[in-house]
C-alpha cells in the first residue's frame, strides 16, 4: 500500500478511489460535427476501471471554438445522448468521469471554422507558423462565451458525468484572456493583471454557480492551466502565483498543472530553486488538490510527482498500456509495456489522427 491507492475525496463529496487520473489528451475520434462516435466510446472504455478518473479530450462550448476536426462538442443539447453514453463507458469499476470543455480561441484557423475567423482577446496571431489574426471578441459576445461556459456544464450534469474541468491551459482561449501576448484589450476586460484575471473570475463564478443551483450533489469542477509562456510578453511565474492564489480561495474542487515534465524548473530567475509544481504547492498551502502530470512513465516517478501534488496524471503511458494502473499497483511493473506498435494500434484503439499527434509527443516510444 502506497499513497498512490489511497482514496481522495474532494471539496465537493466525490471521492476518487485511488490517485491515478488519466488526463485530457487529443483523440481526433469524434465526428466531423462533435458527435461522440462508437470508436471513441470504446477507447474510453478501455482506458476506464482502473484509474481514479479519467478527464476526457476537450469538448467545445460553442460551434467558433473548435479547435481540430474530430474534436467533442457540447455546444447544443443534441449532443447529449452521445455525452450520456461516454460518460457512462467511463463509469465502470468506480471510475469517475470528467468532461473538459473549452474554447479554442485563436489556436485554430478558418478552415477548421469552415470560412469563419478565428476570435480570441484581441487580435494578435499565435507565435507559431501559418498563425491566422483573431478578430477581438466584443464584450458581449465574452459574457456570451461565459454563458456558453455556463451551459456546457448543465450538460455535462444532465449526461451523467461526475464533473467538468475548465480548459485555461495549453494557450486556449481561457489562458488567452489572462495572457499579456494575447490580450491587449483596454475595457473591463484586459489591461492590468488584474483585468486579465476578470475572465477568469466571472467564468469560474460563473460555472461553480450553476453546479450549485443545480442541485447535483458530488459534481466536481477543475480548472488546468499551464504556468509559463515563451511569449515575450507572456505569462510569467509571478503571474501564475497570483492566479493560482486567486483559484485556491475559489468553490474548485482541484487545480491540474499542465506541463510536459513534472521536473520541469521555471525560466524565471526568481523560481529556479525547485520544481514549479513545488513553488505552486507551496502557493495552494492545501486549500484544494493538485493534479500533477508530465512524463510520467514508472511507479517511482508517481511517487515523485506526489510529493509536490495530490494526484498524478498518467497519459501517454496509459495509451501504450490501459492497464498500466494495475501492473503498477500488483507489483508487476515490469510487466508494462512501453512502445507502442502499427501491429497494436487497432487492439489499443488508437485512431491515426491520435498516431501522428503522438508522433510528435514520444517518438522514441513508437515503433512501425
């Protein structure tokens, strides 16, 4: 018995029987409409069971924030009967099941958007190749999105699922508002530090006040962000540390740290002593979980990444091995499987569109 098997029980009543989350990551599964397909259905059902939770790839709020084809939606309630049937694949065995929704914002392009242009904060392009210039969302069309916030999350709880999870991670819209790259509004909305954090604020508010009213007991609501941009200007540690002090004192259930490497040391100057997941507990000072992620591939690095957080997030080692929690937990750990083959990819349900992500992410753990 490890720390890793014990249960965790959140703000909200839920309780998760064992530590491990299989975190959000792209499938490109869905159809071209955000309808949940029968393939997808079944890789989350694989993946299910033996994790704590399992927090699915980002769904959609409304049609301008896709993001990629083959991506969720849980714009309309016509989505509901597939949302109803993934939620209840993942529920099997005590798993518990996370919708997380979000908005793309400038991370897409025109054509995903069928001839639409993208909208963001402001208009300024992403640093990255064949970016395309946002249009600056009116202040209506904000309160609009954070109503639209509002109503994904009735639809995760009218589907079954066990909570949501905000998306200001990755450089999506969310993340959009609060960074100083993205967001060189002048109104209520941008400016100060302050004013970037006045999305951040209304939406959680917002959203945490529709699980209340709602009355649903045990629901969950997290909220991923990522602690640094490259971007100059851009989200720096100071500016994590107010917001992270912000989310602490808010009705969340947990805060999950993004990161491609749970070791990962801040380009700040002033956080280079330790971890950023160590500078970022320190910050929570135990007001709610964290949920840390980043590479972890054996039993001593979920030991490891539990010394700064409360729960730790296994994803790529989860897709070459869904039963990677269970050799883990039995002691046969050498029993895991770390490649993942062309010969495997139909028995593991990994789609092509989730092969070439993968590609980029872990090549040396992929073999043809």
């Amino acid at each position: 018995m490890t720390k890793l098997d014990e249960t965790l029980t959140f703000n909200s009543g839920l309780t998760l029987k064992n530590r491990i989350v299989m975190p959000p990551m792209t499938t490109k599964m869905s159809f071209y409409d955000g309808v949940v397909t029968n393939d997808e259905i079944n890789y989350y059902s694989l993946h299910s069971g033996e994790v704590g939770a399992v927090i699915t790839g980002a769904a959609n709020v409304q049609d301008d924030g896709k993001g990629w084809d083959g991506e969720l939606s849980v714009a309309d309630d016509k989505f509901l009967p597939g949302l109803e049937k993934l939620a209840a694949a993942i529920k099997k065995n005590g798993t518990r099941a996370i919708l997380q929704i979000f908005h793309a914002g400038r991370m897409t392009d025109s054509g995903v958007l069928h001839g639409v242009q993208p909208v963001s904060a402001s208009a300024v392009a992403a640093e990255r190749p064949n970016a395309e210039t946002p249009r600056a969302m009116e202040s209506a069309e904000v309160n609009e999105l954070i109503e639209n916030f509002k109503k994904a999350t009735k639809r995760a709880i009218d589907a079954g699922f066990d909570g949501i999870e905000l998306h200001g991670a990755n450089t999506y819209i969310i993340q959009q508002f609060f960074s100083p790259h993205s967001n060189r509004r002048d109104d209520e909305w941008g400016g100060s530090l302050e004013k970037r954090y006045h999305f951040i604020d209304e939406l959680v508010d917002g959203v945490t006040g529709v699980v209340k009213d709602s009355g649903v007991k045990n629901f969950v609501v997290g909220y991923r962000l990522s602690p640094e941009e490259y971007e100059n200007p851009g989200i720096r540690m100071s500016d994590t540390m107010y917001l992270v002090d912000k989310l602490a004192d808010k009705p969340l259930d947990y805060l999950h740290i993004s990161m491609g490497d749970y070791k990962r040391v801040s380009v700040s100057d002033d956080y280079k002593d330790k971890p950023i997941l160590s500078y970022i507990k320190e910050q929570v000072a135990g007001r709610m979980p964290i949920i840390g992620i980043g590479d972890v591939r054996t039993k001593a690095d979920a030991e490891e990444i539990l010394e700064n957080t409360d729960l730790v997030g296994v994803g790529r080692s989860l897709l070459l091995d869904p039963h990677w929690t269970e050799k883990m937990m039995t002691g046969h750990e050498d029993l895991i499987n770390k490649t993942l083959s062309r010969v495997d990819q139909d028995v593991l349900m990994i789609s092509n569109g989730t092969w070439s992500f993968l590609e980029g992410k872990m090549p040396d753990r992929l073999v043809d």
